[in-house]
C-alpha cells in the first residue's frame, strides 16, 4: 500500500496527506508531554533539594541518628534548650542552628577515630517548638508548632482574641535571644484588615501577649 501523497488526474490525493498530518501531530503532541513531564519532574527534584538545604535545626527537634556499621550507638536525641545532643563516645555536640547535613559531616569528623564505618544517619524525626500565647485571647498557654507560624496564627490556635476586651493595635512579642529580652509591639489590626504586607514569624518559646484595650471604667 502507498503510504505517501499520490496524483489522481494531476492533483494530491488529500487522504493520504491527512494522515500523514495526523501522524506528524501525534509525535509532536506526544514530545511535548515527555518536555513538560521531565520538566516537572526536574522542578520537583530542585524544590525537594532546596526545602532539604533550608532545613535549621532547633531546639525542641527530635534526632534519630544511626550508626550501620555500629547498631550499638544508634540514638534519639532531642535537641536541649542550649542546643547541644550528648552522643555516646563524643560526648556534647552542638546541633542547633545547622542543617541536618551539616550535622552529618560533623558526626563524621568526630567518629572517625572511634569507629571503622564511616557511615552516619541524621533524621529529624520531629520539629516542634513551643509558643506561649497570654492575655486576653480564648485559650492562652503554650502551643506545639511543627511549621513556621505568625503571631496572628498562634493567637488564632489560642481560640482567638477575645474581642470584648483585647487591643489588636499594641499586640507584643516578647523573646529572649543572646540572654537579652527583645520586645516587639505589632498591631494585628491592619493585619486582619490585609493591610499588612509583612507577616511576623515567631521563634522558639517566643511569648505572645494581647493586653487589654483601655477603658475608662
């Protein structure tokens, strides 16, 4: 069978040109899916890697560290208000404040005389941090955060403000960084109101505190 464009009475027989349109079509559509899935799929692997390079340890953090070729020494450790893991062998490392990967190389350093697998693990099992919430909101006391949150968030996790009593205006962030007390005054009322461009992230046992608004009686 003549798979190409044939002349009937002097012109191109238009059946056979269609299909070879249709298969050129085809082979066109099916590269462009396998462009657009590599790409994705490329977008991904590059996403992954850059969450995984953005990763600081902290305190409160969860480590399991394994050891393979020495089961003996494998531990979970949770990263203590000084930022130190006390490891067996080694004794006190400093955790907080690295990544993971970071971590890894210096487990490595530090084990290499004790042991003959230079192989280490480090999982983080789990990251949660507290935040303290106080004043007048719904439900104050301290709250667990596994991802980065906002002032407004961790009031809204405390049930709320209580409206009939709290200043949204002179909200405070109270946080204790280098052995000083830092304070920060945020009015969450622009923020409710999307006035707010820039949202203000807490940290580790960052204390939230909504005063009362001011009344003459």
């Amino acid at each position: 069978m003549n798979k190409y464009p044939t002349l009937i009475n002097g012109f191109i027989h238009p059946l056979p040109l269609l299909k070879c349109s249709m298969l050129l079509l085809a082979i066109f559509a099916f590269a462009g899916c396998q462009t657009s899935t590599l790409s994705e799929s490329s977008k991904q692997i590059a996403s992954d890697q850059s969450h995984s390079e953005m990763i600081t340890l902290r305190e409160g953090d969860i480590l399991k560290i394994s050891f393979p070729g020495s089961a003996n020494l494998d531990t979970t450790q949770q990263i203590r208000r000084d930022g130190k893991i006390s490891l067996p062998l080694v004794g006190e490392v400093q955790a907080a404040k690295k990544t993971p990967d970071e971590l890894h190389q210096d487990l490595i350093g530090l084990y290499a005389p004790q042991i003959s697998s230079k192989e280490v693990i480090v999982v983080l099992e789990s990251s949660a941090f507290p935040i303290y919430v106080t004043g007048c909101v719904i439900r104050p006391g301290k709250i667990l955060s596994d991802k980065p949150m906002t002032a407004l968030e961790a009031i809204m996790e405390a049930g709320g403000f209580d409206y009939t009593k709290a200043n949204l205006k002179n909200v405070r962030v109270i946080r204790r960084e280098n052995g000083a007390s830092e304070n920060y005054t945020l009015n969450l009322k622009t923020v409710l109101n999307e006035k707010e461009d820039e949202p203000f992230y807490l940290k580790p046992s960052d204390i939230v505190f909504v005063p009362e608004k001011f009344s003459w009686f």
